[in-house]
C-alpha cells in the first residue's frame, strides 16, 4: 500500500488513543526516530512488529494494510499498579506543597524505571502508579519493572501485576480527554494490590497469566487463590494471586 496512507492510520489511531510516538515507542521496544518516519511516510513498519503495533492502536493488521476493515476495541498487556504503605500518614504531616514534590520524585523514578522495559505510563493517582506493558514478552518485561522498582525506589513500595485484554482509549469530556485502560484485569491488578499490602512479605503481587507468560515460576513464593466476588467489581471467578519473590533461589 501507499506509504502515505499507513502513515496517516498509525498516525490517526495513535491520537485517537492519546498516545505519544514515544509511548508507541516504549511499547514496542523501538526507537521514537522510527515511529516517527513511519508517521512521516518516509518507512514502513518491519512485518515482525506488525501485529503488536496494530494490538497497541486497536486495529487489525489487515486494517493497517487495507485488506481489511476490523477495529478490535481491546488487545492483550500486562497492567502494572504501585502504591507506597504509609503514604496516607505521610499526606497528614506534610504540607500540601511538600507531600506533592514527594509525589513527583517518586513518580519521576517509577515512570523512568518502567520506561526502560517499554511500560505506557497511564495516571498517577495521590501515591498510585498506573502503567501497561504490551507487545513481544509483555509479562516478562513488566515482572522484570516491578523488580527493579522494588530495588531502585526508596519506598516501602507495594506493586501488583495482572496480565489480559485491556482497552485503551481517550476517556471523559473531548476537550479534556486523557488515555486510560479498562477492563477485567485491571480491577483485578487493583485488587491484587489490595493483596500485596495485606499480605505480600516481598510487597509484589502478580496473577498467575503472568508468571506463567513470563516462565517465573521460580520467583513464586506464596500463592492464594482469592475470591473477589464480594468486592462490587465485577470480578466473577476466583483469581490466583502469587507473592513474587525478589530474588530466585
């Protein structure tokens, strides 16, 4: 197909969902050069990253190539969320100003740690982190994040992972729309996290799709299969939850 015209469907769909070319970037484990050229028309992206790219924009490959007209709504990613125990203490004894440059720092480092294992930072949310890792070895990459965070962060961090289909998209008013995820795992990587800071002693939390996409069984400590059906969620069937541990015996 013409040049041109993939260039303005990468283009279209990328905004459409409020993605930058280096979120797309950080996504796919290219550089913000290459998403950028294909943008300009100036090349075409390689057959091997075809499919991931067209998972993060919610298309089809057939639709990027013009052989086709589906428009998936969700694609599968790994949810990545953090929260720090005490940080409500902390907003107490703090001025706001203060509690808000503390906020930032450790954001700064959260975002930068999982930036280097391709995450799409999502929001920030009072201590929350919330990010999405997709394409080749998503489960990997974000269990090897959430690994480092928990090393690098000078927090009492608590992170918990969930892996399956999210949709991605522009949410609430045109004028101030902003990206978010949704679906299933998502609530429930949110309530893992509810595990993780009642009962992770490693502080990290990941369901079992994860481990078993990234091949980490031997990082798994304690594993509970939890029922979440009284939450109001949504969540229908009981979830295995797994305490990753931080180091491998």
């Amino acid at each position: 197909m013409v040049l041109d015209e993939l260039a303005r469907k990468i283009r279209a769909q990328r905004e459409k969902r409020g993605l930058k070319q280096q979120d797309v970037a950080n996504a796919l484990r290219l550089s913000p050069q290459a998403v950028s050229k294909w943008e300009r028309g100036e090349n075409a992206p390689d057959i091997a990253v075809l499919a991931p790219l067209a998972n993060l924009l919610g298309v089809t490959t057939d639709w990027l190539l013009s052989t086709g007209a589906g428009l998936p709504d969700v694609f599968e990613a790994t949810v990545l969320v953090s929260s720090v125990q005490g940080a409500y203490r902390k907003s107490r004894n703090m001025k706001p100003r203060d509690f808000a440059t503390w906020a930032n720092g450790l954001f700064y480092m959260l975002t930068e740690v999982t930036l280097r294992q391709g995450a799409v930072p999502i929001k920030y949310m009072g201590d929350q982190y919330l990010c999405f890792f997709s394409g080749p070895l998503h489960q990997g990459r974000a269990l090897e994040a959430a690994l480092a965070a928990s090393e690098m962060v000078a927090e009492d961090l608590r992170i918990a992972l969930g892996s399956g289909e999210i949709y991605l998209g522009a949410m609430g008013h045109p004028d101030y729309a902003r990206p978010d995820i949704m679906g299933e795992v998502v609530n429930v990587t949110f309530l893992a996290l509810g595990w993780a800071e009642a009962s992770s002693g490693s502080g990290i939390a990941a369901t079992l799709p994860v481990i078993e996409g990234a091949g980490a069984d031997d990082r798994v400590g304690r594993r509970e299969e939890v029922s979440f059906t009284s939450t109001g969620k949504g969540v229908a069937a009981p979830v295995t939850i797994c305490e990753v541990i931080r180091a491998a015996p």
